[in-house]
C-alpha cells in the first residue's frame, strides 16, 4: 500500500463517526493498553473508569476517598457511583463522534444502564451500523494474566503502559521511553490484590460478559497476540459494527 493511500485511510478514520465501544476483559487483558491505540487510530477518546478513580484518589476528592479503599482490596466500586463518573465524562464534547470506554461497563447493572443511557443519548441502534454500540472481549489465560500484572509499569506523566516480564518493556528500565519520567507500579497489582480482582471478575463481571453475547453482541479478540494484531483486529470489528 502507499504512503499517499495510509495518509487518507489515516484522516478519513479520525473524520468517521466511530459510535460507543466497550472493551471488556479480565485484569491485565490489554484493555487499556489497546484503548489507546484505538483511541489514537480513531481520535476518539479512551474513557477509563479506573484511570478516572485513580485521578480521584490522587486529588483527595470524597469520591477518591470512598473508592480508594475499595480498589485497595480489589473489590468494584458501586455500581451509582461509577455511573455518574460516566455520564459527566460522555457529556463532553469530544465525545460527539464515539468513545472507548475501558473497564465499565462492569457488572449486568451497569450493562443495563449503560443500554439505557446509550438509548436516551441517541448513541445506539440507529440505522448507521457504525454507530452501534461495539463491544470487544480481550481473552488471555489465567496465568499470562498473572504475569502481567506483576510485571506492569505505567508512566505517572504520560499514562504509557509498560511490562518488565514481557516485550512491553521500557528502553531503559524504570524510566519512560517517551518523557523520562520514573515509571511505577499500580498499588493494586500486588499479589494478594491481583488474586482478588481475578475472583471478582469471574463473579461480577464475567455474567455481564454472557449479557453482551445473549445479545449477539460480543466480539471476541486473542488478548494474547501481538499488540498490532489486537488492534487491527478491534479497528475491522469497530469499523464493521460489530462483525469480524
Ligand atoms: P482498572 O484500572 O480498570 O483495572 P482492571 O480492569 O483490573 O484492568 P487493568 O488496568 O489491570 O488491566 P488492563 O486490561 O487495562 O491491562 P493493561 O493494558 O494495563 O480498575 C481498577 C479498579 O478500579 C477496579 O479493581 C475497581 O476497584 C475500580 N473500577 C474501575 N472500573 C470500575 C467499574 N466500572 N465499576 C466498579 N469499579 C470499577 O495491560 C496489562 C499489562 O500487560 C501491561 O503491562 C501491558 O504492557 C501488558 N500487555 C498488554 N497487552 C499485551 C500483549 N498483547 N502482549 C504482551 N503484553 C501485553
């Protein structure tokens, strides 16, 4: 393919109306990882329920301080709580033309509400298929989770993610590839935690995952492939709304 035909399918993919996408999966699948790589093949935004907790904990609001203590054990936060994080941050404007959110839904309650509010918004099931809603599963086993989990870095500046037990890793370790700063580690990724959010998510969130495929909705990705061939795989479900 030319340079010329890449620059077009480049512009024209940050000009489409790309609509809602869910990225779900377990701990440690990828899914903030390949949010922002979508996220940047789209110029959508990446809307990460966790990302957003973790910001509320590091500016000391009440918000931060309800959920810290819960994410501290690896437990969900309640399910009210996340959804009016979610409704203030989908009614900015640079969500107009889609968005990928990360790590919520999480639960079938938060699944049906999240149907709902979609509706109300005028998001979903209009007759533009590109503008359904998109949900994507990244499937890893159990124990390539664990690995990842212990071994994952993420730039305080920038949010780049990074691993040092897999190919993922910084140039130089501990230092981001991109703005240098000191990487570090979620304080959610210690071995009891991580052991925690496996059990619930095979407990809450795995049933809202057989929600989405009731619904035919659920397009399943190896998680465990290569980072181009997971987002290229997500951007040809996203683009045919829904199909692979
Ligand atoms: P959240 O931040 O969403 O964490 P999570 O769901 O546990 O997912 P992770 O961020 O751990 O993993 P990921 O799938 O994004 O993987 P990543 O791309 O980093 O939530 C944290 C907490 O907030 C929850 O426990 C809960 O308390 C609360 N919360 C959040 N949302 C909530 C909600 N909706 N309701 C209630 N509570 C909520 O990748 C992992 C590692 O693997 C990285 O090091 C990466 O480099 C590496 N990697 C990724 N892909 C590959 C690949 N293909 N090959 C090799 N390595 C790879």
């Amino acid at each position: 393919m030319s340079t010329e035909t890449i620059t077009v399918q480049a512009t024209k993919a940050k000009e489409t109306v790309v609509g809602p996408v869910v990225l779900l999966g377990p701990p440690g699948a990828g899914k903030g990882t390949q949010a922002k790589r979508i996220s940047a093949h789209f110029g959508i935004p990446q809307i990460s329920t966790g990302d957003i907790l973790r910001d509320n904990i590091n500016q000391g609001t009440e918000l931060g301080k309800q959920a810290g203590v819960l994410m501290e054990r690896g437990e969900l936060v309640p399910d009210e709580l996340v959804q009016q994080m979610v409704t203030d941050r989908l009614a900015k404007p640079d969500c107009a033309r889609g968005f990928i959110l990360d790590g919520f839904p999480r639960t079938v309650k938060q699944a049906e509400w999240l149907d709902k509010h979609l509706a109300k918004n005028h998001f979903f099931e209009t007759d533009t298929s590109c503008k359904r809603l998109v949900v994507i599963q990244l499937t890893v086993e159990y124990t390539k989770l664990l690995g990842r989990l212990t071994g994952r870095r993420t730039c305080p500046v920038c949010g780049h993610i990074y691993n040092a037990n897999t190919s993922q890793r910084a140039k130089v370790e501990g230092i981001c590839d991109v703005d240098g700063a000191t990487l570090v580690t979620r304080k959610d990724d210690r071995d009891d935690v991580i052991s925690q959010r496996l059990k619930n998510y095979r407990r809450q969130t795995l049933p809202m995952v057989n929600y989405y495929a009731r619904k035919n909705r659920l397009v399943e990705i190896d998680g465990a492939a290569d980072l181009e061939v997971i987002t290229a795989a997500a951007v040809k479900a996203i683009e045919n709304g829904n199909r692979l």
